[in-house]
C-alpha cells in the first residue's frame, strides 16, 4: 500500500481533468445527438442517390464545426467518392473552426437574472467561462442584476456584469481557460474621490484582445541626456476561452503621433517584443519605449501597431473504442496531431492508460506545443456517454515530435471507451491595434 501511496504522489495532478469532470448531463445529452445526427448523415452520403449524398453533404455543413468530433476520416476501407466528400467537408469545416477562434465574441442578454446565470449565458453564447474566484461565498452568484446587451463584445459584457455585480477581476488567481472575479469590496470615501478624478486608462477591445494602457513615465539621465526615454507600459488580455501560444509585437509596426499629428521616434524600431504566456493567466505586460518626449508634448495622440499571435486550433476529440477489445495499437489522426493508444496497465492500486500523441510538425512547433499537451485530458466513457475524467498524468519517452504519456485511473479501464481532447492546427493571427490620448506625465 506504502508503495501505491508513493506512486500516486508521483502523479503530476490534472487541473484541467478536474474542471472537465463537471460537465452537466444536458451538454452530454446534446452531444450525443449531435453525434447521432452526424452519423445518420454520413449514412447518406454512401446512399445509392447522388442528390441525397449532395444534401447530406450540406446538412453536415449546416450543423458547424461541432461535427467535425464525429465525422469519419477518409480510410481505404470507403468508396472513393464518399473519401472525396469527407475530405471536402473536413477541410470546408476546419476552415469554419479557424474563423470560429479568431472572431470575436458577440454576445446578446437582455432582462433580470442571476450573476450565475448571466455567467451561464456568456458561456454558452461564447465559450467564455467566467467564474468565482475560490474561497468566496457561491451564494454570493445569487445577486440578481439587469442586462441590457445586443450583440456585445465579451469586453464589454464583461465589464458590465463586473460593474452591475460589484466585482473586479482577479488576474492573477484564477484557473486555466477562465474569467475569474471576487467581490469588490466596500470602498473607502477618499478613493472613490480619487477614482473620480482619475484618468480613465485608454484601451482597444474591439478583437478577441483587449489591449489597455496602464501607466506612462519618463526618465532623464543627467549624465547621459541622449538615454532620457519615455515609456508606455501596456497590459494585453485575451478572451479567457483562447490560450496563446505566443505574442510578438514588431516595434516596426508600430507607429506613435503626439496629439498635433507629429511622429515621436520608437527607441529601438528593429526589436521585436515577446510576451511569455503564463498558464492560468490571461494576460500579458509589454513596455514600449520612446525617445523622451519633449516636456511641451502634454499627450501622445496614437499609438497603433499589431500584434503577431499564435493560437491552438479548435479542441479536436479523438475517440477508442471499448478498451478491452481493441486489438493492437491503433492511432487516430486530426488537424495534424495522432493519438495512438498503447494499451493499459495496472499499477498497483490504480490502472495507467499509455497514449503516443505527436504533431505533424517540425521539432521547433512541437516543442512550443509541449508545454501545454500534458494539460490536455483524457476520459473512460461508458455506454451511457458519461466521463470519467483520469485522476493524474506523468510524462514518459520523449522525441522531437512526440511524446508518450500515462494517464491514471481508479476503475479498471476494459469496458470503457477512450476519449483524448487537444487543439489541432495552429493558427496566426494579426491582430491590429490603436490606442488613442495617452497623457503624459
């Protein structure tokens, strides 16, 4: 027993398994009958009609991106023209999934409810999870506020349920893949004093990103006058339902004008700024450098530039088989990643589950991909659709374009089917930016 204590603390622990375990039984209901419906779908394609295929072909179009989890692959066991029609409609669908990612949010929420429920329909209209930040009162979700949003950015759905709730963000304390909020608390009379004469910090949130300006100095170098500078410091968010990969900001690109329309010289134009992308943190800090302004300039009028992003693609889902039937080792490929399961094992009190996942990708994006692979959960599925997410991973054989992973579980795996989730294909996206009427200190 000393030694399955000893093995399962070993086990690197899951946070995103865990917060996948609490699916409702509703969106495991919907699922299934989206799956249902696909599947008679593509039934029809191998029809003897040529004009049903056409339509079944369309229909599948018709229901998005979510049918992409359960369209067969092309296999040399299909007819040649039902191969053509499922690599036609993948590929028109994955393209639907990339637009998908980089639009921005739009939200639609009208009438009196609930924080939690005005959380649930941000959810559900955008895939953006806002949650309460650990420690506090749930009861405090029951607070009722009235909404009165068309077709609203996240950003600003956002700040209005922030500002109707008496919350505030907490960057800095929250989970992978959310919004998290705290309630804020009762304010001093001096600082709303303070916050009333205030600066508002100037932002752009017009994309998935929401780019805001939050302080400005400037230094003078008695010695060496030619180093006096100027800086603007600059926070970048993104919508919490996207995990950047990367985020460069060529200086080259940027362009700053005083507020008559005169261009202020960036200090170094060939540098190329890099934001590290903390798990759990959905946002950023860049500092941007000028050559000091002159004391006579009371305010920088523009700053615009773009932002160069890589993004994972949409969450592909490939699925096994009851594990206690499938022979060999099968792989199943998507969006340029393979899953292959290796079979299980049991380690003393608990049963490990050996999966091969690899990118068809050269060694330098796969590296960029691994850190956030391991986060990526596996399930056992019974008949009834129901997950059962694994308890923990650890890391096995590594190469340059793969690596082998154990994922943990208490029941014994035989009679459940396998599903992996991870982000395909990898998508850039510029992202343009202007940032108007920067005081100067």
């Amino acid at each position: 027993m000393r030694s399955a204590v000893k093995n399962f603390l070993l086990v690197t622990v899951s946070v995103l398994a865990i917060l996948f375990c609490h699916a409702t039984a509703s969106a495991q209901t919907e699922e299934m009958k989206v799956a249902d419906k696909v599947d008679a779908l593509v039934e029809q394609l191998q029809s003897a009609s040529y004009e049903e295929r056409d339509e079944a072909e369309k229909e599948i179009l018709k229901i998005g991106s979510d049918a992409l989890d359960y369209i067969d692959d092309p296999s040399d066991q299909f007819e040649e023209d039902l191969n053509k029609r499922l690599t036609r409609v993948r590929k028109q669908l994955e393209q639907i999934a990339i637009e998908e990612t980089i639009s921005p949010s739009k939200i639609t929420i009208s009438g009196e409810m609930t924080l939690k429920q005005a959380f649930a329909e941000v959810k559900r209209q955008s895939g953006n999870v806002i949650a309460l930040g650990e420690g506090y009162d749930p009861a405090f979700l029951e607070k009722k506020i009235t909404l009165d949003l068309t077709d609203a950015s996240f950003w600003d759905t956002f700040v209005e349920i922030k500002t109707k709730g008496g919350l505030d963000s907490n960057t800095y304390g929250g989970e992978l893949g959310q919004a998290t909020v705290i309630p804020r608390p009762a304010a001093d009379p001096a600082q709303i004093d303070k916050a009333v004469t205030s600066v508002p910090p100037p932002s752009d949130d017009s994309g998935i990103f929401r780019m805001r300006v939050s302080g400005v100095s400037s230094a003078r170098n008695l010695l060496r006058p030619e180093l006096d500078y100027t800086r603007v410091d600059l926070e970048i968010q993104w919508e919490p339902r996207l995990t950047p990969i990367s985020i460069d900001m060529p200086l080259s690109k940027v362009k700053f004008l005083d507020a008559d329309g005169n261009e202020l010289k960036v200090s170094n134009p060939d540098q190329v700024l890099s934001g590290v992308v903390q798990q759990g943190i959905n946002q950023i800090e860049m500092s941007l450098t000028l050559e000091n302004v002159n004391r006579d300039v009371k305010s920088i009028g523009d700053i615009s530039g773009r932002l160069e992003c890589i993004l994972p693609g949409r969450r592909e889902k490939f699925r096994f088989a009851e594990l206690g039937s499938i022979e060999g080792e099968p792989k199943v490929s998507k969006a340029g990643v393979s899953v292959q399961y290796l079979g299980y094992e049991q380690n003393e009190d608990l049963y490990a589950v050996n999966l091969r996942v690899a990118m068809e990708s050269n060694a330098e994006e796969f590296e960029s991909h691994l850190g956030w692979l391991y986060d990526n959960p596996l399930f056992l599925i019974n008949d009834a659709g129901k997950k059962e997410p694994s308890i923990g991973h650890q890391g096995g054989d590594l190469d340059e374009r793969g690596v082998q992973i154990q994922y943990f579980f208490v029941e014994e795996p035989a009679n459940f089917g396998l599903l992996y989730e991870s982000p395909g294909a990898i998508v850039s996206v510029p992202a343009d930016f202007k940032l108007k009427d920067i005081p100067l200190p």
